[in-house]
C-alpha cells in the first residue's frame, strides 16, 4: 500500500513529464536570474521574467492554463490578459510620464530629430528581416520595434501583430536594454572623434511651468490625430507627465510612479517570462529574433550618433555628438552612457541634461514608430 502510494506520487508528479525542452529553459531562467541578481541586468524587469520562465517549464502547474467548461484558467492565465489586451505596457508609459521630466526636450526641441534618427535600426531591422524570407512582415515589424529600446512598446505592437514571437521579443528587447553600457560605448567611441567627446555643451534655458503644462496637450493632439493607433501609449505618457507637472495631484503622480508601475512590472515580467515555453521558445526562429534584435539596437545608436554628428557640424561644435546615442527610448540608462563617456574624454563634462532630451525624444520616436508599423501592418 505505501508503495503504491509512492508509485502514484512518483508517476503524477513533474518529473515524469520533464522534457528536454524544460530542462534547458529552466537551465535558462536560472541564468537571467543571476544575470538580474549577480550582474544587475535591469533587475527589476530580468528577475520576474526569469521566474515566469522558471514557472511556465515547470511541468503540470498549469499556471497557463485556459479555463475550459470545467475547470478555471490557470493564475498567469489571468494575469497575462493584461499583456494580451495592451493593459500593462499603457500603464507602464503612464508610469514613465509620471516620473520624466521633459524639460531638457522642450528646452531644445531639435533633440526629436535624435530620437527621430535613432529609429534608424527599427527600418534596418524590418529590410533584413524580411529579406531573410522566414519572417512575415507582420512578424518583421515586431521585431524591428526592438530596435527602439522600448520594451513595453515591442510587447504592445507584438501582442498585436505576432504574439506567438512575444516571449523571443520581450527577452531579447529587455536584454539589450539592460546591456546598453556594453552595447553602446564601443560604437560611441568608433564613430566620435576625440574633439567632438571633450565637447562640453551650454547649459539648457529654464522651461517655464507653462511650457511644461501645454508640451503634453499638444503631443497628445498632434500624435494620436496622426496615429490614432498609438493613441493608448501616446496618452499614457502623456497623463502621466501632465500629473507631475500639474502639481495638483500630487497623490496621484506618487501612485504612478511608484506603486502602479511597481505592481504593473511584477504581472508584465511575470507573464511575459511565461510564455516562454520550451516547444515554442526553442526554434530557429529564436536565434533569428535575438540577432536582428541586436542588429536593431546596433543600427539605432549608430543612427542616434550620427544625427548627433551633422548637429554638432551644423552648430559648429556647439553640440556634442556623444547625446545621439540616448536617443533610443531606454530612460535613463542611455542618457547616463552618454554622461559617462562624455566625462571620460573631459572630468568637465556635464551632458546628463542634454542627453536626457534626446532620451525622451527616443520615447515617443519609439511609439511613433509602433504607431506607423500598426497603421502599415496591423
């Protein structure tokens, strides 16, 4: 009887229904979750996702589960809706609204032309990838959205346009943007001169609080009039500025930067991470998707970088070419590189500011870009 009881443990537990296909993505999970701990690869959204992979390979949880006439959904099942119905990226924007301060954009507006270049990777991405002949083009532009350095942007358009993709798309955006400090400062260093990294830029004029209240009216108008279909990220990002700015809902800002984003990013990473099941995650298409991936990134500083060069020409060296590279979406890591490269080449060197303008550029570059690649694809 105690045998059998074993045996009938033993036979209904997970191990019996490990696969080889587990076994690696759990091998995988537990790698990002060093990568987050350890190394500190944008902890914050690595580490949930780690461990929605490490749920989802676990064999007979059903934590994934749809619900049938029968029995109810699995919890991620539910949780993962956000995900499915473009809940979780919105609210992060807002989140992200609530906590940027665009001043240094309004202060020099030519900085949209930075973030306007830096989508540069987004076309290159999609060229090559549908000329690889094993991507639709649907399929083509979720991944070029990579490129953008905006993760809940590529999980917005990806669960709209190939949300069988969404797993290799998430991982692979959040990883290059938790990699940007060993991805950008070589291309930095190869296409600037000495000359043009020690140059140090004049201070930024002060924004008025009135700038600052109309700035997110009119990007709100003007965007989602010309893409309506961005309308749920543009304004997001928008509300979330108008709260910080308005200095009259002064809970409501905290709420949206803290505990809102913070409890949206636990159930994004989390479902995110479990999709990522081994029989659909580990296919060819995946070592694709990771190498157009960086191929995007790539091309978008280098597009960021070069803008960054024709304005310093332009303005006759009074723009240092080093902000082209913050402007992907990543806030702020990207404006950090650039600060740090810049007091590399001259301790002196002050470009935090005016990188951030060029950052927060790349933001709504990005959901632009998403925009026009739902209006062609969608």
């Amino acid at each position: 009887m105690f045998i059998d009881s074993i045996i009938r443990i033993w036979e209904d537990s997970g191990f019996v229904a490990m696969t080889w296909q587990s076994v690696v993505m759990i091998i995988v999970a537990c790698i990002l979750v060093y990568l987050a701990i350890a190394k500190k690869f944008e902890p914050l959204l690595l580490l949930p996702i780690a461990f929605g992979i490490l749920l989802a390979n676990l064999p007979l949880t059903g934590m994934m589960n749809e619900p049938t006439s029968t029995e109810a959904g699995g919890l991620l099942y539910y949780l993962y809706l956000g995900v499915k119905k473009g809940i979780y990226p919105s609210l992060i924007f807002l989140g992200i609204g609530a906590m940027t301060d665009f001043g240094p954009l309004i202060a020099r507006p030519c900085s949209l032309l930075i973030g306007a270049g830096a989508q540069f990777g987004i076309a290159m991405a999609f060229i090559i990838a549908t000329a690889m002949g094993i991507f639709s083009p649907q399929e083509a532009a979720s991944i070029a959205i990579i490129g953008g350095a905006d993760g809940p942007t590529a999980i917005y358009l990806t669960t709209r346009l190939a949300p069988l993709l969404l797993p290799s798309i998430a991982i692979a955006a959040y990883s290059y943007m938790a990699l940007i400090p060993l991805i950008q400062p070589p291309l930095m260093r190869l296409l600037t001169t000495d000359k043009e990294r020690k140059i140090q830029m004049e201070q930024l004029r002060k924004v008025s609080k009135l700038e600052k209240l109309c700035f997110p009216i009119i990007v709100s108008i003007l965007c989602i009039l010309l893409l309506p279909s961005v309308a749920p990220l543009i304004g997001m990002l928008m509300l979330g500025n108008l709260f910080r700015e308005s200095g009259v809902v002064e809970r409501l800002s905290d709420t949206a930067q803290n505990a809102l984003i913070n409890i949206v990013t636990i159930f994004l990473g989390l479902t995110v991470g479990a999709t990522a099941v081994g029989t659909v995650f580990l296919q060819p298409k995946t070592l694709g998707i990771i190498f157009l991936g960086l191929m995007a990134f790539m091309f978008s500083t280098v597009g960021g970088l070069l803008i960054g060069k024709i304005m310093s020409w332009i303005t006759k060296g009074k723009i240092n070419p080093l902000i082209g590279s913050a402007g992907v979406s990543a806030v702020p890591m990207a404006a950090r590189v650039s600060q740090v490269e810049g007091q590399k080449a001259s301790p002196g060197n002050y470009l935090l500011m005016h990188a951030m303008g060029a950052n927060v550029a790349g933001v709504i570059g990005s959901a632009v870009a998403a925009g026009v690649l739902l209006s062609l694809f969608g």
